[in-house]
C-alpha cells in the first residue's frame, strides 16, 4: 500500500522551487546552474510541495534529473521535468513538474510506481 505523503502528493498540485537570489528573488540562472551545468547527464532539482490543510512547513524534495527528461521552453517562460524514481517513505515515485522561471512557482506532482516500472 503506498505511503500516506506519496498519495497526497501525486495529485496535481501547486509546487515552488527555492532557487532564489540573495534578495530573495526568483532566480531562473540559478535553476539553470543547478540542473544543466558541467558536462554530467544527471543533475538534482528541488521542489517543494505544499503543507497538509491546517498544518506549517512544505514538504522539500530532491529529484533527480536525466537531461533527456528536462527542458527549458524560453518562449513560455518555464522548466519542465520528469526525474527519475527514487523512495518517498518506502513508496517508489518520480516528480513530475513545471516550473515558471519569473516566479519558481508552478504545478507538480508525484507520480506513484510499481516495482516493475523501474528497469
């Protein structure tokens, strides 16, 4: 049965990526530096998804990212990515998410695997 967290967070939800400047403010470079710098395949992406209705504090997770399966659309202003599986309390997911690059603000979710899904 999946984890209680990993359910919750594979609905569609809104999601924020902390990559701001030293004022606090959105910045896209930073993401760009984070997910695409260097000459490696895989890179890291941290999202954060909202607190459970009535209590404080998102939750933060770290996804990471196969080149392949990221993209930055200049035109529209965002980041989209799907990141490789990982364990979420015991429950195989990976992120689904897009980012708008003006307010690290966006949509995501997790996506809940079987066992079989991971080659």
């Amino acid at each position: 049965m999946p984890d209680e967290l990993a359910v919750r967070l594979s609905r569609e939800t809104e999601i924020r990526a902390p990559y701001l400047d030293s004022e606090g403010n959105p910045d896209a470079e930073d993401l760009r530096r984070h997910v695409s710098t260097g000459g490696a395949d895989v890179h890291h992406c941290f999202v954060n998804f909202p607190p459970r209705p009535g209590k404080k504090g998102e939750t933060s997770l770290n996804s990471t990212i196969k080149k392949e399966n990221a993209k930055f659309d200049d035109a529209a202003g965002t980041f989209s990515f799907v990141g490789e599986p990982f364990r979420l309390n015991g429950t195989l997911v990976k992120i689904h998410a897009t980012i708008v690059l003006a307010t690290m603000k966006g949509t995501g979710r997790c996506e809940i695997l079987s066992e079989t899904d991971v080659p």
